[in-house]
C-alpha cells in the first residue's frame, strides 16, 4: 500500500512575491532611501554628521533672489545646486553664496568642497573661485560632459590629476595575448594612486586608447617602474613588439582663447 502524505504550508510574506512600481516623485521612497542609505554609510564609515547645507538669497519684500542647497558629511562639503535670478547674475552674488557656504562647511569642520556642474552651466565660474576639476562624465544631452570639481577649503592646493593617454596597436595574433595582460597590469594603477578613465577600442580590436590618470607625479612614476609590468609583459608577450604613442594631456578650457 502507498500512503501520500499532504503537509500544508503556511504563506509567509516571504513567500509572497516581490513587485516592481515605477513612478515619478516619490517623497516617501527618497526620504527610506536616504534614511537607509545613510545609516549604512554611517556604520561603514563612522561619519555619522551628515547636515543639509543651504543658503538663501533673497530681496527687501522676502522674494527669492538666488539659493544654494547642499550638505556636508564627513569633512567634505557638496554643492548640489546654486542658482540666481538672471537680472541678478554677473553682480557677484553667486560668489557670495558659494562663500557663504564654504564658510558654513568650515564651521561644522569640512576641509574640502565638490561639486559637478555641465559645461554649459558654470565651470569658469568655479573655477574663478578655485575650484580644479578631477574628472568629467561624457555622453550627455547636446554632447555636452558633466565636470567634477573639489575645493580645499583649508588652505592647501589640491593636487591636479597626471593625465596620460596611451595608444597601442596590437598584431591581430596577439590580441587573446594582448587582453590577458591587460587584465593584469591595470589593477596595477590603484596601487600608485592612479585610475583607468575611459578605454576605447577600435572596431577590429587592433588600436586601444586609454585614459588614464594619477593623483600626481610620484604615483604615474612610481607606477612606469613598477616591475610587475615588465615581468607580466615578459610572461604574456615575449618578445612582442607593440606600436604606441603615451601623451600626457590637460583638460581644455572651453571658454579659454589659444594665445599666439
């Protein structure tokens, strides 16, 4: 005889499934998010001072002229937007409310300030007010890239990024090679203070460009006499002669003029 034993399970809400809701503003979804996010920071860091930072510009009847709206954490301050009526702009007062907020992040302890702002917004402005930018994200509306600036706010120069852009060309036979120490060499770049910032690739994957950057000019030097790329180039390409070119290049100004 066959006995079919029926065991009943009881649903539980993990059980139940999980669904996917996309919307629009969501105060309630962004007010979690920020609540949980921040304490994860808080435990990962041990920072636990985030503060909104704002400053509000307005006129003698309490209109709104301009504003800045940020936050600090941690030491570093962040921009995340500044705006002023346009009858008001090119009188200074966007200076004003930038000092006004660095001043605030210096007071609650901020040795440093960021903020992104898109080519067509205000780089020149920031820069005017010593910011330097360390990086930019391409691919945006109009071609347009978004820039990445910081500010030490206690008195000492930040350090310009070393750019470098290399070009290789590779024997179509040695490509499976080529990638192999690739895959090895560019973890290589953390440990000099240096970052791989955009690596291109030709259509028939012969010609690799790449962007890379260091934090200064002992760390892009420390990282051409690191051994370790001799010794993988030697175990991956013996004997292997690859064309290229190393430049080391600038960010460009677009509202600078080329002097003659």
């Amino acid at each position: 005889m066959i006995i079919v034993a029926h065991t009943s399970r009881m649903t539980t809400e993990s059980d139940a499934p999980l669904a996917v809701a996309v919307g629009g503003d969501d105060p309630e979804l962004s007010k979690r998010l920020n609540a949980e996010l921040s304490a994860f920071n808080n435990r990962a860091t041990g920072a636990a001072d985030e503060a909104d930072l704002s400053v509000r510009l307005t006129d003698g009847a309490g209109e709104l002229v301009g504003g800045l709206t940020g936050w600090t954490w941690g030491g570093c301050g962040g921009i995340s937007m500044l705006w002023v009526r346009e009858e008001h702009r090119r009188h200074g007062w966007g200076g004003r409310l930038l000092r006004a907020a660095e001043d605030a992040a210096r007071r609650r302890g901020c040795d440093r300030m960021i903020v992104s702002s898109f080519e067509f917004q205000a780089p020149p402005f920031y820069r005017r007010h010593g910011y330097v930018q360390v990086g930019r994200s391409e691919g945006f509306p109009g071609g347009y890239a978004d820039l990445h600036f910081i500010k030490r706010l206690d008195g000492s120069e930040p350090r310009s990024r070393v750019r470098v852009v290399v070009l290789l060309d590779v024997p179509e036979e040695h490509l499976t090679a080529f990638g192999r120490y690739e895959d090895r060499v560019l973890p290589l770049l953390a440990e000099h203070g240096g970052r791989l910032e955009q690596r291109l690739r030709t259509g028939d994957g012969r010609t690799e460009v790449h962007l890379l950057s260091f934090t200064g000019r002992d760390g892009y030097q420390s990282y051409l006499d690191d051994p370790r790329r001799a010794a993988y180039r030697d175990e991956e390409l013996p004997g292997v002669a690859l064309a290229g070119r190393v430049l080391e290049v600038s960010e460009v100004d677009p509202a600078a003029r080329p002097t003659h």
